[in-house]
C-alpha cells in the first residue's frame, strides 16, 4: 500500500483535531447554558391534617388521620339579619326555627329557606326554644327573662317566670313536662302544661347549662364552673306539705370534666351521652368567677366576696375573659365509663348533634367549622361556615341536618347526600429557590382501605392541576392551572418558579372516595455556598474535636465562634437528605497552634467541603494550607512557617452534592492576624554593686540590676526575675508600660547578705514566647 504523502496525512490529523475541538467546544457551550441545578430531587409530601388543614376545601372533607374525602352537600339556607343565633329546633311537623337576638328574636323557615319572625322582645337574647307535643313553641330570654309561650297564631304570653337572672335551656319531657335550666343559682323548674311550676332541683353549681333526655326519661344536665354531668330523676321519698317548695328530685354526678362549663349535650340511641365542655377550672385561691359562653363571645364575672345569709348580694360585675379556651368533647358509655374522644386549645366547641350515619357533629368556634367524630375519635373537618361560631345542631327526618350560626347569624344545610364534586386547592408551597417542578404523585385508596399505600395509584374519577409563581399568595400572576392529570407520576408542566400549588377534583364521587398522600417533586436551582463569618482565635489555642481530646489534654479554653448562618433554605424536613449533626469544637492551649473556626450554610442543602489558604501580608500568591475539610475549624503548627503577618482565605465548594459542570464554591478572607514564634533576647543584663555612706552605721552596699528585653516582631508583653532560685519577681520597665519591641529595665535589690548571688531574668512577647539570662555577682562583708 502506497503510503499517504506528509502533507496530506498532516491535513487530515489536523482536520481531526479541528473537529474534536469543535465539538468539545460545542458541548462545554451545551454544559454552561444549562441552568444550575442541584443533583438531588426534592419531594413536597402533603398526608397530615395539620398541613391538609392549611388548604381551601370545596365539598371536601379532612379527616384527622391525614386523608381527604368528599363532603356532605353543604349550603346556606338562610340569612337571618341577626347578630347571632343560639337555638335550632323542629317543630313535630319538620318546620324549621331558630332563635337568637339581639334584641331577642325567633325565625320560621319554610322549605325554601324564606324566614319570618314568629316572636320577639325587648330582651337581650332568645337563649332557647322547644315545642310541645302539639307543636306549641316556647321560648326563654336572658338575662331576666322568662318563658313565654307562642299560639299558632302569633301570640305570645308570659308561660312561667322562674325569678332567677338566666334561663339557659328547654327541654319536654314525653309526658308534656317543660324543664327550665336556669343559673345563677343552678336550679331546674318543671312546668306542667298549665303553667305551674315547681322547683324539680337544685344544684351546688352556679348555672345549669344544657338539657337532655335519655331513653327511660331521666333528665341528663350540663353545669358550671364544675363541668359535670349530672343525672336528675324524681327523689323516690315523698314530701310533706311543710317543704312543697323543696327540690323533687335528686342528682348524681355521672362525670365531673376536666373543664369548667358543659356547652351541649346530646344522648345516642345505644344510650352514650356525648358531652361538649370548655374552659380552665380556677385554681385554688383565685376570686370567685362565672364564665359563661355566649353568641358575642365568652364573657366573665366576678360574684364578690362570700357573705353572710340575710345580706344583700353585690352586684355582678362583667369583665372581659381572654378568648383563647381550651375544649374537649366526651363519651359517656351506656355503663356510665367516660373517655374524652377529641380536644383543642384553639377550638371551642358549642354544640352537638348526630348525624345520620352515627357519626358525631360538632360546631365550633371561633373559625366557624363543622366537625365530624367517629366512634375512634378520628375526626373529619367537613365544612366551615361563613360565621364565626356554629351554636346550634338540628336533624330532621329525612336526615338533613341544619346548623346556626353567630357573628353573624345564618342557618346552614349539611347532608344527607354526598357533593358530586369536590375540589381541594393546597397551600401555596415554598421552595425558598428558584425550581424547575417534576412529576405529580398521590394515593386514593378503595373506599373502606385501611391502609396508606405509598404506590401511586390512578382513578380517572380524580383530576390534579398544579401552577406556580413567585409570591406567596397566589394571584392573577401566577401561571395558569396546567392539567388536568389523572395518572398519577404525571410529569407536570408548570413554569419553574419559587411558589407552587396543587389542586384536586373529585368527579362523581362516592362516599369514603379520597387521597391518603400527594407528592410533588421539584429540583431547586443551584447556588452558591455561603461562608457567614470567619472567627480568628488567639495565638497558641488549639480547636479540636470532642473525639480528639485526650483525658490529660492541656487547659481547655473557650472558643470565639462566628455569627450563627441566617439559613434561608428549604426546611431540612422537606429533604430527602436526613438532617446532619454538627458538634462544635473544643478549644485547648497548646502553644505555637493557630486555630480558625468559621460558619456556613447552602440554601440547597448540599454537603459542603472546606480548604484553608494562607498568604503572608506583601505576598501575592495563596498558598494551600488544608483541603478537603469537612468541619468547620482547622488548626495547624505555624512554626513550620515563618514569623510575620498573614491572611486566611476559606473557600466552600457543593461539590460532593453536585455533578462537577454544575458544582459551585465561594471565597471569604480573614482578618490579620500574626505568628510570633521567637523569644525575644536579653541584652547588657548587669548586676553593679552600688556602696553608699551615711556615716554611721558604715557603708551599706546594694545591687541595681538592668537589662534590655528585645523582639524582632512583636512587642514585650512582660518581664520577670528571680534571685537565688527565688520566686519570680514581675518588673516594671523604666516607661512604665510593656508596649514596645525593645523595652528598658533597672531595678534595685534589696540588703543582702555577703556572698555569691546569681540573679536570673526572663522576657515574655505578646504571642507567650520567653527569652531568660543569667548573671552572677558577690556582695562583700560590710566593713567597719
């Protein structure tokens, strides 16, 4: 084969080598334009119901076990014009009414929710309404108030006053007894149909709050300041007609709460008694004081000292009463066991009812919000109400179930059916940095699963949509919804951003329908590191380890640490990468060590790797002192470098986190700092033997010692001597202060005796360093 001339075999290696180096060129220009983005993918993972609770719910309900389900159908039916409402009853033929005030009033609902008002007064409030056998209503009214009774006609007329400042509660018995609940004494009226009313009982507590019955016609009561549960039946001993006016019946107390005032009641057909109470007890030695919970808030008074029997009463004196209060809803079994099913310190809840399935219902204050309690205790968070407080729980026949409301007054529906459709929006998320978002994950399992699967799972029932932005609140500028995607591990489409949100849709969906978990993937952008302080220690101090330090180290001394990083970064718990524990150093004096701690931080989380540089003060060029540290100080040995002044540089790199197109570092300087490791010298150290006369005695001789201390870096920090192997002695130089390289010392000895003496000197720098000579001198017998 005829070899290739030079030339052309030139031409082609050349073209070769053009080529590569073109696309080399061509992918390092690829690799620099793409953005910077960490290696590790991040998951925003929403299964909690604290965090569910966080979102906007359309016809969904959140479960207290983390899960999200459709709703009973919820709907205003009514707004009555009024401040608030306390009271929601039916008449026997499924009419709907509602009391409240102020001033006292009570609201008829037709079908369609169109109101009337069926009663009025000049009274503060209309605290609660009942309906006979016959569909007759009657009201009660506080404070002051009485009973009236209301005709079919619209007349109204004083049916019993019971003389006492609250009527609280109604209640029929099925024999056609009205009860009153009245406070402030605690005492229960029975009222026969024609009005005549007697004192049925009396309580040790200040206010009998609710009423119920259970199914053998004992009379269940409510009470505070005490919180209990008391069952009231008819005393089976007969009254002479010397104490007609004494209680009729006697009271056992079924379960005294933790709490202080008992809100509602309501007795289940398998005969458990669900109990709603709120409020601290007071302490032992606090003043006597009523709380009561009512429509325009919680309100305490104070009933002055105790006094004698025959004294007039003082006056009740109303203060405000802080509105945070704790609540708690109890179980009262058939076999009179208690156990508390649900509490809150946020939360109050003041009223109960059931709903047609069996479960619980609860309307509280102050955010207004239905909840719904199984028989576990796990509850669901069905709806929240336009209002400030749902007050009162009513259910028909056909089991729909209507609530009223304060602040202000309105009448919901709720149920028996299922929304069609609901939608759930999550809170808007923060990433804290700029990310590109990934794919969508989430779990529905079956109705009636009681497991929480962590395999995604599809339902072409369930719709999610996912937009991003960069504020915290989502608005008009944010990117438009992008979905709909119903297999989830969809790859999402939203714009990559610092916010983000998902939505849900549940399309005719069934009850017990939901989403146990949703996961959204996302990839924050890479940054820099940050080195947030660097902290110089004094010359001579070693930083270690915990684990370094031996048991016969040498003096520990108290490290200077740096400012704390201000971490701006994603919240560890939302990393895939567990959390890293950073123990701080130890400091310890061990001399010719130089030490330099110093703090940092990466918004990404990354794993961050140290290197420590030096420079001498007229020098260009940093010199490598430690790489690849993986804490957060460094101490080494300066006496492998020469005495002078120098810099530090500590420079981070995210490299171990990230590919190395993609990795990135920072750079911080240090302040000056120096390394002394030479003793200064002594010079000219003399010892003169001075005589002196005054004539009688005779001559007397003394010693004046000097010397001069001298370092070639830094200045004299102190100087010592010592005579005859004595103690040392601190000197003072003749300027009187240490402050300079070259100091001057002259000093006498005193009297001594005749002989030989040696006197022994010794200098100390400012960096510890000590230099010493010697002399010796003779002082000779003292002649006559």
């Amino acid at each position: 084969m005829t070899p290739l001339p030079k030339r052309l075999l030139k031409f082609i290696l050349l073209g070769k080598l053009q080529r590569r180096a073109l696309v080399f060129s061509m992918l390092l220009c690829f690799l620099t334009s793409l953005p910077l983005l960490a290696e590790h993918t991040r998951r925003w993972r929403q299964s909690a119901y604290e965090e569910f609770l966080k979102g906007t719910a359309h016809g969904v309900a959140v479960r207290s076990d983390g899960r999200l389900e459709l709703a009973p159908k919820f709907g205003l039916l009514a707004d009555a014009d009024a401040s608030y409402l306390w009271s929601i009853r039916l008449d026997p033929k499924g009419t709907l009414y509602a009391a409240g005030g102020s001033p006292a009033k009570v609201f008829r609902f037709d079908s369609n929710g169109k109101l009337s008002v069926v009663f009025d007064s000049t009274d503060l409030s209309t605290q609660a309404i009942a309906f006979d056998s016959k569909g007759v209503l009657y009201v009660g009214t506080s404070p002051d108030g009485k009973v009236y009774r209301v005709s079919a006609s619209g007349e109204k007329s004083v049916f019993f006053d019971p003389k006492t400042k609250y009527i609280w509660d109604l209640a029929f018995s099925p024999d056609g007894t009205l009860y009153v609940a009245t406070g402030d004494k605690g005492q229960v009226f029975a009222v026969a149909p024609d009005g005549k009313g007697e004192l049925f009982y009396s309580s040790d507590e200040a206010h009998i709050r609710v009423l119920a019955f259970e199914s053998n016609g004992n009379l269940i009561a409510g009470t505070e300041p005490s919180g209990r549960i008391l069952r009231i039946s008819r005393s089976s001993s007969k009254s002479s007609a010397k104490d007609s006016a004494a209680p009729k019946a006697e009271g056992f107390v079924l379960y005294e709460t933790a709490k202080r005032e008992i809100t509602s009641l309501t007795v289940a057909t398998d005969g458990s008694i669900y109990v709603s109470a709120i409020g601290e007890k007071q302490r032992t030695g606090q003043a006597p004081t009523t709380i009561i919970s009512t429509p325009q808030g919680t309100t305490a008074f104070t009933t002055g000292p105790v006094v004698n029997p025959g004294q007039v009463q003082p006056q009740q004196t109303f203060v405000p009463f802080p509105p945070l209060l704790s609540s708690s809803i109890y179980r009262i079994g058939a076999d009179g066991a208690p156990e508390e099913l649900w509490s809150s310190r946020e939360d109050v809840v003041y009223s109960l009812g059931l709903a047609s399935d069996g479960r619980l219902l609860a309307g509280t204050g102050n955010s207004g919000a239905l909840l719904a309690i199984d028989g576990h205790g796990v509850f669901a968070h069905l709806a929240k109400s336009g209002s400030a407080q749902i007050t009162g729980i009513a259910r028909n026949s056909a089991g729909k179930v209507f609530l009223c409301t304060a602040n202000p007054g309105k009448v919901y529906s709720v149920g028996p059916e299922y929304e069609a459709e609901g939608t759930f929006e999550s809170r808007s998320f923060d990433a804290q940095l700029f990310s590109h978002w990934g794919r969508i994950e989430w779990w529905n399992p079956p109705p009636g699963s009681a497991t929480k699967s962590s395999t995604p799972s599809n339902d072409p029932r369930l719709e999610f949509f996912v937009r991003s932005g960069n504020t915290e609140d989502p608005g008009r500028e944010w990117s438009r919804w992008f979905g709909p995607y119903t297999k989830s591990g969809s790859a999402t489409e939203a714009p990559p951003a610092r916010f983000v949100q998902w939505k849900a849709i549940i399309h005719d969906g069934r009850p017990g329908d939901g989403i146990d978990w949703v996961s959204l993937a996302y990839l924050p952008r890479n940054v820099a590191p940050l080195i947030d302080g660097i902290a110089l220690q004094d010359p001579g101090v070693r930083a270690q380890s915990q684990a370094g330090i031996s048991s016969n180290q040498p003096t520990p001394v108290t490290l200077k640490m740096p400012p704390s990083p201000i971490v701006s970064g994603v919240v560890i718990t939302q990393s895939s990468t567990p959390p890293r524990f950073e123990q701080l150093p130890q400091g310890t004096l061990q001399k010719g060590y130089q030490s330099v701690v110093w703090t940092a931080h990466d918004d990404n989380e990354d794993e961050l790797r140290y290197a420590v540089y030096f420079r001498g003060e007229n020098e260009l060029e940093w010199k490598l002192l430690k790489d690849n540290i993986d804490q957060k100080f460094y101490s080494w040995d300066t006496t492998t470098i020469p005495d002078g002044a120098y810099y530090l540089k500590i420079a981070a790199t995210d490299a171990p986190s990230n590919p190395p197109v993609l990795a990135l570092k920072t750079e911080r300087e240090s302040e000056r700092f120096e390394v002394d490791n030479t003793p200064p010298t002594v010079e000219h150290l003399e010892a003169k033997i001075a005589t002196t006369s005054f004539g009688t005695p005779p001559r007397v001789q003394t010693v004046l010692v000097s010397f001069a201390a001298r370092d070639a870096f830094s200045s004299i920090e102190r100087a010592q001597y010592s005579l005859d192997g004595g103690d040392w002695i601190l000197v003072t130089p003749s300027s009187g202060i240490s402050d300079a390289p070259v100091e001057q010392y002259n000093f006498g000895l005193p009297a001594l005796a005749p002989g030989e003496h040696t006197i022994a000197v010794r200098a100390y720098d400012r960096f510890e360093n000590v230099g010493s000579a010697k002399t010796t001198f003779t002082v000779s017998a003292a002649k006559p």
